[in-house]
C-alpha cells in the first residue's frame, strides 16, 4: 500500500477550496503530520481510510474544508486499493456531523467504510 503524503493531503485540500470557495491556510500543521504518520502505520485500507476521514475531522488540520478534504483523502486510499465507496457523501456526512458531536468514533467509521466499499475491478464489469 502506498503511503498517504502531506503534499497529497494539501492538493487535494486546495482542490476543494476552489470548489467550496474557503480559506485554504493549514491550520495545525503537527495534526497534519501526526495523521499521516500515524495512518501510514495502518495496513489495512479499509482501516487506514478511516482514521484518516476520522482525525481530518477531529483534529481540523486546515481552517476550513476539513470534512470535505477528509472524505476525498479517504476515498483516494481506497480507490489506490482498487475500491470505491460510490456516491454516498450523505453517509460520511453524517460520520463527520458525528464526529463533531462527539457521538462517533473511528470504529463506527471503519465499520461503515467496510460497508460501502466496492471492488473497482467488479463495479466496471
């Protein structure tokens, strides 16, 4: 599995700046680094996407945008894998809202992701 970069991490951030139109300036750069560091220690993707999504929102990295730059870093571990989660933003928007509210924790997001998650290989045929 290839391991998460911070230069992936603030590209894909500054990617959904342009969309949402936000302030894009890294708010903790130790969180950023902590959470990379600490989700490269994790095999299994399902697991790694996850504790990434999860720490994104729980310990905003960047000023705005967070929850929406943590679903596309999770989604980018799983389709490097070869999976998809699909089109269920609905769903890890309630994660996120959950993990805002104290109410979810990174089991419940694993738990979910390994779900969700599709085969890209089988969702094409």
């Amino acid at each position: 599995m290839d391991d998460l970069t911070v230069e992936q991490v603030i590209t894909l951030h500054r990617h959904v700046m342009t969309i949402d139109v936000g302030d894009d300036r890294l708010l903790s750069e130790a969180s950023l680094h902590q959470m990379i560091f600490s989700a490269n220690r994790i095999d299994e993707c399902c697991s790694r996407a996850g504790f990434a999504f999860f720490s994104l929102v729980a310990y905003p990295a960047f000023r705005e945008g967070n929850s929406h730059t943590a679903r596309l870093v999770a989604e980018m571990i799983l389709n490097q894998n070869g999976f998809t989660i699909g089109d269920d933003n609905a769903g890890l928007d309630a994660l996120a809202k959950g993990i805002e509210l104290f109410t979810v924790e990174p089991a419940d997001i694993e738990e979910w992701l390994c779900s969700q998650v599709k085969n890209l290989k089988m969702s094409s045929e």
